[in-house]
C-alpha cells in the first residue's frame, strides 16, 4: 500500500519524479531545459506543499511567472496528464486525490488566465 501525501518531503519527491516525466517529454522539455532545475523544483515543491499541507512556504505568483511562456492548450493536458500519472505512481489517499484535483483546476485557471481559454 502507497501512502500519502503527508511531509514538504513528500511533495518534494512528488515535484521531482513529476519534472523526470516533463523532461523526458519531448514537448514539455523545452519549456524546462534553460531553468536552473534544483532551484525551480524546491519552489514547485514549496508550491504543493502550501497548497496540499498548508505549509506557507511557496510566496510567488503563479501566474505571473509563466506569462511568458509560448503556452498551447495541449501543454496544459499533457502537464496534467504526466502529474496525475506521477501522483498515482506514488502515492494513494486523500492529500493524494487533492493534489489530482488541485491540479485540474489549478491547470484550467493557469490556462484560462494565459490564454484566454
């Protein structure tokens, strides 16, 4: 039986073994390879883990920080596709399905927010 989602460390392996995932796609690589990852994944992780525990870490603005990406809907699906499929892989229980369901609409309001639809 898989745990939960229950520590920062928990959502820390969640981020990473997700952008294993995001670089190993051929569409969504490019989007990560000029990043400096480690930096980038802590923050990610410090993201989900205010989001899912409460924790406070994560003091950025989402949507502002990808403002600039040359986003298409099909990026939005196949992030949420590879994310689901990483929580799924890794974890089972109630952080678990709201992390699945954050991430819906967390991706449908990212999406509607840049691209208008």
């Amino acid at each position: 039986m898989k745990k939960d989602i229950e520590t920062p460390e928990d959502c820390l392996l969640l981020v990473e073994e997700f952008y294993k995932k995001l670089l190993d796609h051929e569409e969504m690589r490019p989007f990560f390879i000029h990043l400096d990852l480690e930096p980038h994944i802590q923050v990610v992780a410090d993201f989900w883990s205010t989001i899912l525990l409460g924790t406070a870490l994560y003091k950025n603005n989402t949507v502002a920080a990808h403002k600039d990406l040359t986003l298409e809907k099909a990026h939005f699906d196949i992030w949420l596709s590879l994310f689901n499929e990483t929580v799924e892989s890794l974890f089972e229980g109630e952080k678990a399905k709201e992390a699945i369901s954050r991430a819906r609409t967390i991706g449908l309001t990212m999406r509607y927010k840049l691209l208008g639809s």
